[in-house]
C-alpha cells in the first residue's frame, strides 16, 4: 500500500503516537527512506517534548501578593471608570 507524500498531520501523529499501527509503519517506512522529513520529525519530536514538560518554578509569595494587588486595583478603576461615565449619562 502506497503513503504517498508525508504530511505535517502525518507527522505530528507519528511523533505524539496518533497513528495506527499499519499506517504508522508506513509513515516510519518512508522517514527511513526520506531524510528530510525524518529531520523534521525530529524536530517536530523534540517541540513536543519540551511542552509536555514542566520545568516552571512557582512564584514567590510576594510576587502573587503584587499580581493580585496589581490586578485587584486595576479592576476596582475600571469598575470605577465605568460607573463615572454611567452617571455622567445618567445625569
């Protein structure tokens, strides 16, 4: 059975494990044969690898308290801007 040309689907399944088992033998059949794309797979291979990992470090409690204390006054004037422009409507 012919593959034809590689895609980039064919190629993200084959790296995340997507494909059955016959096609998936033909998709490796023909990287061995095509060093472009089994380049490509490879790369494509070590992209998600490195988003199925999680090397982030927590941040600190002081960096929590000034995002919540950033975002928390940001929302209170917007909340505020809006109620100023609803009263100078309302007036």
């Amino acid at each position: 059975m012919a593959l034809g040309k590689i895609t980039f689907s064919d190629l993200m399944a084959f790296v995340c494990g997507g494909l059955d088992p016959d096609r998936r033998e033909l998709v490796k059949q023909q990287l061995a044969s095509a060093p472009e794309q089994a380049r490509r797979a490879e790369r494509i291979r070590s992209i998600v690898n490195a988003m199925r990992t999680d090397d982030s470090v927590a941040p600190s409690a002081d960096a929590v308290a000034k995002a919540k204390a950033y975002f928390n006054a940001s929302a209170r004037s917007a909340v505020q801007r809006w109620w100023e422009g609803l009263s100078r409507v309302a007036a």
